[in-house]
C-alpha cells in the first residue's frame, strides 16, 4: 500500500493521518503527498498507527514540511510516534529549519539546549587546554632532564647545532631588527616631539625614547620579531621530520630528539636574543637622536648627556633580563608546536600558525607580569 494523508479539522484543530508505506522506498511518493498540505496554524496532532515500516528518510521529511508548513505557528503533537521521530528530535529539537516558527515551549527547550551546549563547549575547551598545559609541563621536563645529562655528558648539549642555529636565529635576524628598532624610536620620537612641544618640554623627548627603548620597546619588538621568524621556522622545521618520520628514525636508533631537535634551538635563541635586544636598543638610541637632531635641534653629545642623565642604573638590565625568559617561550613553544604535528601537511601549517601567535601573546603576557614585578620592586 503506497503512503497517503490524511488531514481532519478546522478552526486551528487539526488531525493527520499516516497511512500506507513509509519506508525508503516510498519516499517519492511520501514528498509528493507531503507537498500537498497547506499552511497551519494551531495545533496538529500526527497519528502514526497506521504508517507501515517508517524510515528515517520519511520522518525525517514529514518535519522538515511540518515546520514550513507551521510558520505563523504551530503546536505539534505525535500519536503512537516512530523510534526514528525521536532519534531526529534528539538531535534537532523542535526540528524546525529555515527559520520556522517554533511552540513556546520548544522555544524554552531549545534555549536549555543550547545554554548546555555552552557550558558543555566551555568544559571541552577546559579539558583540552589542561591537556595542552600537561603536554607543555612535561615537555619542560624532558628539556630540562637533557640540560641535566650535559654536566655528566657535554656532547649532550650538541654545540655545533647550537652554534648553527644561532647564526641563523641570531646573526641573520640582525637586519630587520635593526631596522624595525631604528624606525619605531623614530615614530615615538616624533610623536612625542608633537606633544611635548605643546608645554615647551621638547627636551623630554629623549627621556621619553631611551626609557621606553631599554625598558620596554627594544626586548619586546626583538621578541615579537623573533617569535614570528625564528618561533615559525622551528615548527616548521620539526614539523617536516615529524611528517617525514625523521623523529621515529631518531628513537628507533636509541637517540633523544629533544636533545637532538629541541634543545640546541632553545639554547641558541636563549644566546641569541639578548644579544639582539642590545642591539635593537643601540638602533633605537641612534633614531631617537637623529630625530632629535633633525628636528629638535638637539646637538648629539647633548642629547648623549641627557640620556645618561635619564636613565636609572636598572633601566637598561630591567630590558635585558627578560630577554631569556622570552626566548624560553619562543623556542619551547615553536619546537613544542613542531613536535605535535601528525598526519598531513594542513596540520604543519595550522600549528606553524598556533606557534607564531601563542608564542607572541605569552611574551607580551610575560611582559605584562615583569611590569607587574618590576613596579613592586621598585626596580
């Protein structure tokens, strides 16, 4: 017996009966007689007791027409109702699609749902980031068990490689540090010029440059600039061996990866980047001073005298010491990142991507609780 309906009632009272097949196989016939049904509004009370063999197709199908069908509103209620109708309420309530108007109470159901579904997201967003954090911890650790073995075995520590990666980390990134720190004192000279010229004050523009530059401009753009160039380069780098099964070589042949992969990189940015902030803060002194120069008139030996006089004995180390503790960040985050890559090429791009960014908000993270520190110590 092919499907057929049946709709009873007037007045917002209606009735339709399922009759016939409603299997897989009538589903043509099903979405024939489903088209035919008129808009409703009121309550609909779907009897199922004589629909033979129902589907998950043809359910499926019957509330997809029901909501369009019910837009201006329509209460639904299912009599003797498929296993099946439950299934698709369960994974959409109300089923309501294309912006179909639901019941109150489905309205309320819906609104439950999905404030679970925040909290349930919140929750798997939570375990997943402990995960990361344990990954991470116990990442430190293995680094930190292979700096151990160096004072019972110094070949541990694989000096060539450090010495390799700092020309490439360190040496190589001295030309776009430089440059990005001679042009940034340059901006903050210019705008504070403006500013300060208001109340006669130009003379503070070179407070204003070598402060900012030692504390605060010349560790973080190096770090940002590094965390970008050199943090990429070490996930990626690793990434390849990972998906090239070089790291499994490693470990079938009894050999470590982190001392041979890991630590050389952390210890070579550890070098590196404090060497490139002091230079990135000579850059910056050399723009503020040739802006002032330029602009401000300000002879250099006078504007050498001011700074010194500026300049508090800890300001220049309260920029320097953060330099390692932002290479740390970059190297373990880059070479961590490196390490988690699995399967396909579209993963090394997405963690090379997690790596840069992670990497930078830590630093500027970092950065925000040695100022923090700093203040509290009056440092």
């Amino acid at each position: 017996m092919t499907a057929s309906l049946a709709l009873e009632g007037m007045a917002g009272q209606w009735r339709l009966r399922l009759m016939g097949d409603w299997s897989l196989a009538g589903l043509v016939q099903i979405e024939a007689e489903l088209a035919t049904l008129p808009r409703l509004s009121g309550t609909l009370e779907c009897d199922w007791s004589q629909a033979a063999d129902p589907g998950l197709g043809a359910v499926r199908a019957l509330l997809v027409r029901l909501a369009v069908i019910g837009a201006g509103g329509l209460a639904v209620r299912h009599v003797a109702p498929p296993r099946e109708l439950a299934l698709l309420e369960a994974l959409a309530p109300a089923t309501a699609t294309n912006g179909a108007a639901r019941s109150p109470q489905a309205a309320r159901d819906v609104s439950a749902t999905d404030g679970v579904g925040v909290l349930a997201g919140l929750g798997r967003w939570v375990i997943v980031q402990g995960g990361y954090l344990g990954e991470a911890v116990g990442f430190f650790g293995r680094i930190v068990a292979v700096l151990g073995e160096s004072f019972a075995r110094p070949k541990a520590l694989r000096l060539p490689s450090v010495t390799r990666h700092i020309q490439e980390t360190g040496i190589q990134a001295v030309p776009i540090v430089a440059l990005i720190a001679f042009l940034i004192s340059i901006i903050v000279a210019y705008l504070g010029s403006q500013q300060l010229a208001r109340f006669g004050a130009e003379i503070f523009v070179v407070d204003l440059v070598a402060i900012s530059t030692l504390r605060e401009m010349g560790v973080l753009l190096t770090a940002i600039i590094v965390a970008g160039r050199s943090g990429s380069a070490f996930a990626a780098e690793i990434g390849v061996m990972q998906l090239n099964e070089e790291t499994d070589a490693l470990r079938t042949m009894a050999m470590n990866p982190v001392e041979f992969l890991v630590v050389p990189r952390v210890l070579a940015l550890i070098v590196a980047l404090p060497l490139l902030t002091i230079m990135a803060d000579a850059m910056g002194l050399a723009g503020g001073g040739l802006l002032s120069m330029l602009k401000l008139h300000i002879t250099w030996p006078q504007f050498v005298g001011r700074v010194r006089d500026s300049l508090a004995p800890t300001t220049f180390w309260a920029g320097l010491v953060k330099a390692p503790v932002f290479a740390l960040i970059i190297a373990m985050v880059g070479t961590f990142r490196g390490m988690q890559v699995r399967e396909s090429a579209r993963e090394l791009g997405r963690l090379t991507t997690v790596a840069v960014v992670q990497s930078i908000f830590l630093v500027i993270l970092a950065d925000a609780f040695f100022a923090i520190l700093f203040v509290q110590l009056d440092f």
